[in-house]
C-alpha cells in the first residue's frame, strides 16, 4: 500500500502540535467533566438521532410527488400564504349581535396604563436574561448569548429590525411527510425582534389574569394544564352513573392566522382573542353543561385545546355550532370538524346522539394535554401508566448500549423519565 508522504506528513504534523494537543485535551476535559452530567451533552447522547425533519418531497395538487428543492419550497410557500391570511370578514351589524350580550372584563386604568408606558431598559435587561442560551438565532445570525454579553451597549437602540424570520420545520408525529400540512412551523426570529416580543408578553403576563376565565389555563401565571387535568377526572366520576346523557367534545381548533410559531407574545394574544368566543358559549343558555352546586361547568381551555361538556346533546350541540360558526364569520377562527371527537362521560350515552354531525366517536377515549381519558375512570391508570412503563423500559435498554456509569444512570432517569412521570 503507497502512502503520499508528505501529505501523511502534514497530518501528523498536524495532530502532533500543541494546538492540536491543546485542542485534545479541552474536548476529553469536557467529556470528562460533563459527559454524564445532567445537561445538552448526555440529552444528546441518550435521545436517538432523528432524521424525520429532512423534507424529502412534496404531494402536488395533481398527485405528483416532487422532489425539487424549488418546487418543495414553492409549495411551503404557498400553503402558509394560505394559512397566514386572515380569512376574517369585518362586518359591523354582525360584529356588533356577535358582542351584544357579552359583557368582557376590562383593564383597570393602572393596568392599561402599565401595559401602554415606554418600554425601560430594566425591561429590556430582563428580558434578555430570560432568554434561554444556547439557541440557533435568526438572520442577523447573533445568537441570545451575544446580547447576553453586550446588554449594556445594545439595550438603547434594540428597537430596529424587527420584520423577517428563519422558519424551520418539525414533522408532526403520524402525519403525512409529503403534506405540508404534517410539519408544525417553528420561527427563528431575530434575537431583537424576540427581545421586544419578550418584553411585551412579561408585560402582558401580569395583567392578563385579571380579564382571562378561569376556564383557560394556557400560558396565563399561576395556571396549569393540571388544573383543567383534575377537573376533567373530577367531573367524569360525577356523572359516570347518571342516566341523563354527557358527552365532552374535543376541537380540533385550525386559528393559526394569529399566532407566529416562535413568538413569545403570540400565544398571549391568542389567548385574548378567543376569549369572546369562551364567554359566549359560557352565557348561552341553549348550550347545557355539567352543574356541581349550582356552578355550570362547559369549557376546559388550554390556549388553542378546547373541550367542550355538554348534557342535553341534540340542543346543546347546534347551539354551539351556530355560536362557532358565527366567531368563524368574524376571526377565521375554524374547527376541523372531521378531526373532532365526542366522548361519553356517562354511562348512558349512545352513539346515536352525535351521529347526525362530524364528530368522530371515541367510545375508548380521547387523548387531553398528553393524558389519556376514558369514558369508565377506573381505566386511566392503566392506559397512561402501562405505556410510560413500557417506553422507559425501552430507553433503559437503549441506554445500556452508551456505557454510563451508575451516576450517569441516575442523572439519564431525571433528566429523561422524571419529568414524565411528573
């Protein structure tokens, strides 16, 4: 075997200075040092390399499946020009029925006047302590770390260039990879532009909780996607052994117009703008829920995730459709309804009461913020826990292939099972 010399010299060369050498021992001080502690390092080590967000094609509205980065990008293009176009209609006389018996809370004059005063360098400062390091920046190309370490000289004058994003995409698990409908669009936004968003929602989070219902727990302080979790249990051991039929409908909500994926502001804004929407169907007294001492319970809200609880089926659903149809008219706000499904919470709940409409009916339960719900209460354990059991099994053998020492195994499990348990 020939070997070229002198380029197999420069390698050695190479590799043999002292900044190669240097270079070296930093890496295996790193590995060592952070290789089995809780941290980005051992999460990359134990989570399986996932190549399912190369875009390898697109379906064309003809049938055809192109593999062309032009065209695949041209159809990207295309369907979020789509989705991002308002396909509201102002229209006063409706706008103003629509409003009419609403009576929404309103923003004390302090509060109006805090979310309305000049942003403050303190606000800018903490809003860029707030963010997490680490993360791939937008077009300018600085990441938060830059800002991080120049606060002081940039805060002043962070109030320009704040219109364009990088989009990137993660595929949805289970949907279709040549339909651009099956990715969820993640924006990486400029560092400043994310900044000033920042701002505005820590500003916005400190007031929101005053004119938001209880009824949604999303993105607002000091509620939790757990909160809606009990009460959904509660409420089904209530009426599990009434004869009078119930049933929970889950949404399948398409408002997507508003809210720019990677903004920190948007899901605040979201939250505001379906609120009229919640209070309508709370007030409609055509549309009947579940009443426990006197209090009527009808909605669960976790931003965009809406279950809805309704007795009294066949008057209660075409009243809510009617009232959706009508928020639809005014905000593009749509339900999928092909997407949407009708669980019983009673016992003596027939199919039949739905059949009349789109719902589809899951009579062995729906999945809610990630748990499992079925219609007998008894089965919940079982069908969350199994699972999680079998998947933690399946990454305990997986993780034996990495050789982690006894602190490593202690730090994968709460780092990786942990947090799901809880």
């Amino acid at each position: 075997m020939e070997v070229n010399a002198p380029g197999w010299k420069r390698v050695f060369f190479f590799f043999s200075s002292p900044q190669s050498e240097y270079a070296l021992f930093r890496t295996k001080q790193a590995y060592w040092e952070m290789g089995e502690r809780p941290g980005r390092l051992l999460a990359y080590r134990l989570k399986q390399q996932d190549s399912t967000n190369h875009i390898a094609g697109t379906r064309q509205p003809d049938g055809r499946i192109s593999t062309s980065s032009k065209q695949i990008n041209k159809s990207f293009r295309s369907f979020y020009k789509t989705l991002y176009s308002s396909q509201g209609n102002f229209d006063e006389q409706k706008f103003d029925s629509f409003f009419a018996d609403l009576n929404l809370p309103r923003l004390t004059d302090r509060d109006r006047d805090f979310l309305e005063a000049p942003i403050k360098l303190e606000e800018i400062s903490q809003a860029i302590r707030s963010m997490p390091p680490n993360k791939s920046p937008g077009l300018d190309g600085l990441p938060a770390d830059f800002y991080r370490t120049f606060k002081g000289i940039i805060s002043p004058i962070l109030l320009e260039s704040m219109h364009t994003a990088v989009i990137s995409f993660i595929r949805k698990k289970g949907k279709d990879d040549l339909d651009p409908s099956g990715y969820r669009p993640i924006s990486l936004l400029n560092c400043d532009q994310n900044i000033l968003a920042k701002i505005l929602s820590i500003c916005l989070s400190k007031v929101i909780g005053s004119i938001i219902h209880m009824d949604q727990s999303g993105f607002i302080p000091n509620r939790h996607s757990s909160d809606n979790i009990r009460r959904l249990v509660n409420l089904l051991c209530l009426v599990y052994d009434s004869t009078h039929p119930t049933i929970t409908l889950s949404l399948d909500a398409l408002f997507e117009t508003l809210g720019r994926f990677g903004c920190p502001l948007s899901l605040g804004l979201f939250v505001l703008a379906l609120e009229p929407l919640a209070q309508k169907l709370r007030n409609n007294s055509d549309m009947h829920g579940i009443t426990v001492d006197g209090i009527h319970h009808k909605l669960l809200l976790y931003t965009d995730d809406m279950l809805v609880m309704l007795t009294q089926p066949e008057k209660s659903i075409p009243t809510l459709l009617n009232c959706i149809e009508e928020f639809a008219f005014l905000s593009g706000y749509h339900i999928n309804w092909d997407k949407s499904e009708a669980m019983p919470l009673s016992g003596h709940c027939p199919s039949t009461l739905v059949h009349r409409w789109k719902f589809r009916w899951a009579s062995k339960g729906i999945k809610y913020l990630g748990i499992r719900i079925t219609p007998d209460y008894k089965d919940m354990v079982r069908e969350n826990i199994n699972p999680l059991l079998q998947k933690m099994k399946s990454d305990f053998g997986r993780w034996t292939k990495i050789h982690l020492s006894l602190w490593g195994k202690i730090h994968s499990v709460k780092m990786m099972s942990a947090p799901v348990i809880y």
